[in-house]
C-alpha cells in the first residue's frame, strides 16, 4: 500500500496544484511534501473505518473516495481534494469510515507535520480557515434544505389526517436494526 511512485518535485507539483494549497509558498510544498507517504488502494480497500486510529490527513492524487457515517454516505472525494479529521490528534479513533472506490492514489499527512507546517507558513492555516468556512457554509445550506423538506413532510402529513410526533433536539432515535 505504501509504493512509493512519485518524486518530491512531482509530490510538490501535486500540492501546487491542489486549489486550496495553490497560493502556499513553495518552500511550505516541500517541507509537507517531504514528509507525505503515498498509499495505494484497490477498489472496495478501506483507507480507514469508524472508530480506527487517526492517521491524519489524506489528500487524493488519483482515484475516488467515498466518505460514510454509518451506511450514510456523506461524500466522495476525487483528485486534488482531502480528507481525514484534523481534530483528531493522533490515535484518536475517526467519526466515520474512507472506503476506496475504484484504484486510489493518496498522499497521507500527519497531523503533527501538517500542524508544523501551518505554524511555520500562516498561509496553510488561512487556507484551512477558508475551506472550513466553505464546509460550514455549505452544511448549513443542507441543514436549511432538509429542514424544508420535513416542514413540507409534516404539512402532508397533517392534510391528510396524520399527526406527526414533535421533534426535539436529540431525541430522535433510529429505528431498531437500523445502523
């Protein structure tokens, strides 16, 4: 899993060219660059799963993720794009599972060097801040859709004689067998 196929300088050139590092100075590149182990996996590998030891950060060179909670799919990542859970400090066990959807060729970051990184050149951290801010925006666009869609459920429901329970704040609980 851990073949190595890329240089430095392409490991560089990948970085540069991933959106949310593209304004990083090239020095910062190589010093994460340095670090980053390339990993392999096969259709259906699993890069990490719920409840599995922190790795730290992977970034997609070549192939498909998908990202789940659960049976939930939250979303599939594809070339230039990242995951793992930088809130996790090392060993710390993941919220939810990575599984490689087709041929996957991933740089991997730890946490401790990703960090390093970010102290030494601000800019890495500023771009963090903006796609956490992007994520958050985009997150609460889903909460507002779906809280429609149950706005819209429940009046349905209600014109056709059926009364729906309240819903509270963490008291929803899934169906048994449901995971």
């Amino acid at each position: 899993m851990a073949e190595q196929t890329l240089s430095l300088l392409e490991k560089v050139a990948f970085l540069k060219s991933v959106d949310i590092l593209s304004q990083i100075p090239t020095e910062a590149l190589a010093q994460m660059a340095e670090t980053g182990r390339e990993m392999h996996y096969d259709a259906g590998d699993s890069i990490f799963r719920e409840g599995e030891p922190n790795q730290g950060a992977f970034l997609v060179v070549d192939g498909l993720v998908e990202i789940r909670r659960g049976r939930a799919l939250d979303s599939v990542r594809g070339p230039g794009l990242g995951f793992g859970e930088l809130a996790l400090a090392e060993g710390e066990p993941h919220a939810f599972s990575a599984i490689a959807i087709k041929h996957t060729h991933l740089l991997n970051l730890s946490n401790e060097d990703f960090f390093e990184t970010m102290l030494e050149y601000p800019e890495v951290g500023l771009a963090m801040v903006r796609t956490m801010a992007k994520r958050v925006s985009e997150l609460g666009q889903r909460v507002h859709d779906l809280e429609g869609q149950i706005a819209h459920l429940n009046a349905a429901l209600s014109q056709a004689g059926v009364q729906a329970g309240q819903y509270q704040s963490g008291a929803y609980r899934r169906p048994e067998g449901l995971k």
